[in-house]
C-alpha cells in the first residue's frame, strides 16, 4: 500500500493509472472498523485502484469536545488498510486541505441538510460536504462509497455531486452490523462497557418499528419509540423519525409510492450514536 500526505504527492502516483484504470475512492475520519472494511471489498470489486483517506476534517464537527475526543488510531487504520488490500492510503494534515482558512462553504443541499442531523448539529453538512467536495477534486475517482449508517450524509453528497456536477457516482453500502445489531461506528470504541452491553436496544427497536409500520400510524410509532427509550436507563433517545427517504421530510400520510425509513439518535452516556433501517 502506497501512503501520501501530500495532494502533489498522491496526484503524481493517481495520474500516472488514471487514463486506463478505474478509481474507487472511501473517505474516512479512520478509527476503521468492519464497516469500513466492507466498504473496502466492495471498491476493490469493482475498481482497479482503491483509495482511502484518513483526515478527521475539523469542520464538521459542532462540539468542539467531540473533535479533540475522536479516536485517533493513525498506526492501526495503516495495518488494517493493508491487510484487507487497500492500494492508496492518503492521510493529508489540515494545513493540505484547508490552508490557512479553516472554514466550511455554505451549501444548498435542496433542504437535505435542515432534517434530522441538520436539526441537532448545526453547520455539520457545511462541512461534510466541504471536506467531500475538496477530497473528490484531489482525488478524482470514478467512483466513491458511503456507508447507509449515515443515510443523510449519503444523500446530501450525492445531492452535492449532481448539483457541482462532479462527474463520478456515489454508491451508497448496506450498514455493517454486529451479531447484536449495533450498527458499526468508530464511536462505538468510545462507549463504556454497560453502554456497549445497552446499545444493541436501538436496533431492535428499529426492527420492531419495521413491523409495526405494516399496520400501525407513522405517529403512534413515534409515541411507542419515545416510550421505549423512556424504560432505559442508559440510552436516551435525541429523536425518532420516519421519512420518505429522497426528500427526509417526515411523513404525514403513508403512500404506496414512497419509499420510506426510520431514523434515531440517541446518547449512550456522553456518546451520540445514529442508525435507520428502510421500512
Ligand atoms: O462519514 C465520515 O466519516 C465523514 O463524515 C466523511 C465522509 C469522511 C467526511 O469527513
């Protein structure tokens, strides 16, 4: 695995492949995990050149503390990338991505960026797709993965490339699970053990959400979910919502039509963790 810091560095190995190869490319902030992992195999299937950036991007974060908390394990993400095949690693400093002004650009996401996430971290989408925007620019790929954990996330950067007319196609991966349904995150290495043992709840109760969607309304879903997390002790809900999954609005009346999914947030203790499940 070649490893570059540099945006010259990594364009002078990338241009010397790009005329006859393909190049799939897996942003990350590291802390690898499975998902990441399972985002790796599928690039690898389908590309020649598979790319990964490490670069834990300042500004998309709203609380400052959650920044200078985020699990930094530079040396193991470098062990793991080689053992599952990575080709490229490109781990820039903030300094190569933002020179010396560290700030997001403003986006119009169609209104993506005001539903869920974009209520509860204010400017994080900004800075999503700052960072997304320069990193596709640097490494020009044909094609790019996200995982559906962070499903908004996933829609506002295709939102982003359709509109700045980017030309590559974002792919969006099946959420990577544990045998206990918690959905894989970097965060979850933060968790205490009595959290880690109380998180696998929020799944479940996505599971049950699906069910209960065949037959019960949109809001007495909300009302049982609210009440669900109302009995745990460690886990306290943010919020529950059901939406229809292009535009994020929430629904009002259920249509044959519409595809839709439930999203949740909720603390484990200080630790903030996001899952959805399409119903
Ligand atoms: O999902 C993430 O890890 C980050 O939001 C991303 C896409 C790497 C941008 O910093």
């Amino acid at each position: 695995m070649k490893v570059f810091y540099t945006k010259v560095a990594l364009n002078t190995y990338l241009d010397t492949h790009k005329k006859n190869k393909q190049i799939g490319f897996i942003p990350t902030m590291g802390a690898l995990h499975e998902g990441h992992l399972s985002l790796l195999k599928k690039c690898n299937e389908e590309n020649d050149i598979s790319v990964v950036s490490i670069f834990v991007n300042p500004t998309q974060f709203d609380n400052p503390a959650d920044l200078l908390k985020y699990p930094k394990t530079f040396q193991d993400d470098t062990k793991i990338l080689e053992s599952a095949q990575c080709d490229v690693l490109f781990a820039p400093d903030v300094k190569e991505i933002y020179a010396e002004n560290i700030t997001a650009t403003s986006f119009d996401f169609e209104g993506l960026e005001h539903e869920m996430e974009g209520r509860f971290r204010i400017g994080h989408f900004d800075g999503v797709g700052t960072v997304v925007k320069r990193l596709f620019e640097i490494v020009a790929p044909n094609k790019a993965y996200f995982g559906e954990k962070d499903f908004q996330q996933l829609q506002i950067v295709k939102k982003m490339t359709q509109k700045q007319q980017l030309p590559l196609e974002v792919k969006g991966c099946n959420i990577h699970r544990a045998k206990n349904g918690l959905a894989m995150s970097s965060r979850n290495s933060r968790l205490t053990k009595a959290h880690l043992k109380a998180a696998p709840f929020i799944f479940k109760t996505l599971q049950k959400v699906k069910m209960k969607f065949e037959t019960e309304a949109p809001n007495t879903i909300i009302e049982w979910v609210e009440k669900e997390f109302e009995k745990q002790s460690l886990l306290t809900l943010e919020y529950f919502t059901i939406a229809d999954e292009k535009t994020l609005k929430n629904i009002k009346n259920k249509d044959e039509k519409t595809q839709y999914r439930a999203f949740i947030a909720v603390f484990a203790g200080e630790i903030r963790l996001i899952d959805n499940i399409q119903i």
